[in-house]
C-alpha cells in the first residue's frame, strides 16, 4: 500500500517534471480565474501556454465555459501563473484533486494566490457587477481537502484559519480600488456544493448564519493555500442577485454578462495588485 504522504508527493512531481519540460518560470503570483472570468488572461504577457490534458493529473474542466489551460507569463513586468479554468466539487471530483493545482503552484515557487470567482450576492448593498473582496468565508461544502492528511510533511495538518485572507493584500486592494473610482465591497462568501442553485429558504439561513456572497468554488483551494504557507486574497464578482423577498430565476447567459459588466474592473485591479506586490 503506498503511503498517503508519498502518494501526493509523487502526483505533485510528475506535474512539475511535464511543466518544467515546457518553461523554467518560477512564479511568486498566481491566480485561479473563475467561471466567466477567462478574458482577465489577456493582460498578460504570455511566455508559455499548456494545456491541462497534457499535464499529469491535471484533467479537462467539466465546465463548458472554462477553458482548461496553466498560463506562464508577467503582468506588469512580474512573472506569474494563472489557471485558465479551475476544478468544482459539483464535477465529481475529489478535494485532493480539486487542490492538486495549488500544491503544483507552490511546488513551483508560488508565494500569493489570487483566487477569483463568480457569485451571488445575498447582501442587499452589493448588487450585480460589483466586485468585493472576500474578508472570510464559510465552509458548507460537506468536505474538506485536509482531511485524510497524514504527514506535517505536507503542511499542518491543523492548519490555523484565523487569517484565510491576507488583510494587508484586502488593504491594498482597497486603496487601489479608491485610488482608480472603482467600488468595492468587503464580503463573507458561503460554499455550497451546487450544481443547483440555492431555495428562497436556504438564501434566507445563508444571510442568517453571515454570508454576503455565494458560490460553488474557492474555499478548497484557500484552505489548502494556507495550509501550504502562501497567502490568499479572494475576489468576487457579483453575478446574481439572490435577495429571497425578490428572487426570480437566472441564466448562466445573465451570469456571463454580469461577470463581463465587471471583469475590466477586476482586471485593473488585479493588474495593480501586482504591479505594487514586492511593496505589499
């Protein structure tokens, strides 16, 4: 039976040796870009593009819109690695999968996460197309990537939870937010599992219980980043509204057009971000 500890350790490696055979980038930044959120890779300069087929247990997203490749590139000069396309607990998969990209990405050097997503807002001050930064989150998802973790090797398997989003990142989010007219929110943002989305009902306890925003994503790969020691900044862009008192049905069409209403918002942010890292 191989052990736990040497099994992951092995997956991680076998990723890294494909990636290495297709560029020597040892990234600081990287960022997960969320469902309709594909167009933020276009600010940057890409050096290597590979798709997720062709690297070991990494796997096609199931989700018709992502589009399933690592970026190598720079934004703003400073070198950084994005997925084009990220992994849901909705799609079958497994938690262990659904955070290997993130072991790789420390594996690869990476030191911050940017964690981008999609989501409703249950919160009545943030409306469609705004952007807010995830201040804390709530796990409902049932699961949790750690568990079953059986080394420090791999991290702590305790993992301290206190700061799953770096205050002095949402700082600087904020001060570039208001240095460019650009509204933003500060939010706790809930996981459910979906595919489905959530009942009048279970909007109303979600609100009850101190979530702002909701999603299908996120918090696996937060929970794993800081176990890891890399600090995490999430964002959120608003793409429905889910107020129970006057919910009405959305399409995944209405979605897309929130999320592209506020993707070049979240682009200059984000651009900014890194620009200013190394003075974080």
């Amino acid at each position: 039976m191989v052990h736990y500890t040497e099994d992951i350790s092995r997956k991680v490696n076998e990723s890294l040796n494909v990636i290495n055979k297709h560029t020597d980038y040892k990234p600081k930044i990287a960022i997960i870009l969320g469902t309709g959120l594909n167009d933020l890779a276009s600010i940057i300069d890409i050096e290597t593009e590979i798709p997720y087929e062709e690297i070991p247990h990494f796997s096609k997203s199931f989700v018709e819109f992502h589009q399933s490749k690592l970026i190598f590139g720079k934004i703003s000069g400073k070198k950084v690695v994005a997925m084009q396309g990220r992994y849901h607990y909705y799609e079958g998969r497994s938690m262990q999968e659904i955070t290997h990209p993130v072991r790789v990405m420390k594996a690869l050097g990476v030191e911050a996460l940017i964690i981008s997503n999609a989501a409703g807002s249950m919160n009545p001050e943030i409306k469609n197309a705004d952007i807010a930064l995830i201040e804390d989150h709530i796990n409902l998802l049932g699961q949790n990537p750690l568990i079953g973790l059986s080394s420090d090797d791999l991290g702590k398997r305790f993992t301290d939870m206190t700061e799953p989003y770096k205050h002095k990142f949402i700082n600087e989010f904020q001060k570039i937010a208001v240095e460019n007219n650009i509204k933003i929110h500060k939010a706790v943002y809930v996981a459910m599992t979906g595919p489905s989305l959530e009942t009048r009902a279970e909007y109303k306890f979600l609100r009850i219980i101190g979530a702002d925003v909701v999603g299908m994503s996120t918090v696996p790969e937060c929970i794993m980043a800081n176990h890891l020691n890399m600090d995490v900044v999430g964002i959120t862009i608003v793409t429905d509204e889910c107020y129970p008192e006057t919910l009405k049905p959305i399409s995944i069409k209405e979605v897309l057009a929130n999320g592209k209403r506020a993707e070049p918002k979240l682009t200059l942010l984000i651009q900014k971000f890194i620009e200013n890292f190394d003075l974080i």
